[in-house]
C-alpha cells in the first residue's frame, strides 16, 4: 500500500470542501423538505390573458398568469408553457420580452 504525505495546506483544503458538501446537503433537505410551488391553473379567463402586451417583461407575465408549466429556450426564442400540452396557452419571449402569445382555447 503507497501511503502519500498530505501537507497542512491540503488538509485545510480538504476540510472546506467537506463543510461545502455539508452545508449543501443541509440546503437541499431544506428545499425537498418545502411544498413544490404550484403553477396557478392558467385555464386562466381569456380576460387575463388578453392583458399581455407586447413588450412586456418575464416578471410582469410571471405576476400575470403565474409560473409556466414548463420553459423551452434556445439561442434567440423562449417559450413558457402554461399547459402540459405543447399546442396549449403559451407565450414567447425575444430574448427577455414577450414577442408573442397563444391563448387557451
């Protein structure tokens, strides 16, 4: 068996990341431990959704009908889901600001 020689310096290093690894495994019980936010049931009235505005920020579509079902992004277009369905209400933001929409049916 080779035996290796840990410095002061290693020992230190080694102690961090041990007290790391601890304090996130205490925030991530923390987290499990805490009821998963719920979308708000975005069969919200056709009268909310026809308050969205072109322009708008992710903040204010996130005040207006809560928080997506699902986001998809790539490069340029972001599209928050408010349905299990890809063919549902959805709105679509370039980069940052809504560009567009689908109301529920």
């Amino acid at each position: 068996m080779i035996q290796q020689q840990v410095g002061a310096h290693e020992v230190q290093r080694i102690e961090r990341l041990e007290k790391f690894v601890l304090n996130l495994s205490n925030r991530i019980e923390q987290l499990e431990g805490q009821p998963q936010r719920q979308s708000r049931q975005i069969s919200a009235s056709k009268t909310t959704w026809r308050k969205l505005r072109l322009g708008m920020t992710k903040n204010q579509v996130r005040t207006l009908l809560g928080e997506p079902v699902r986001i998809d992004g790539g490069a340029v277009l972001t599209y928050w889901y408010y349905s299990k369905k890809s063919l549902g209400p959805k709105v679509l933001f370039d980069p940052e600001r809504v560009y567009g929409w689908e109301e529920p049916k």
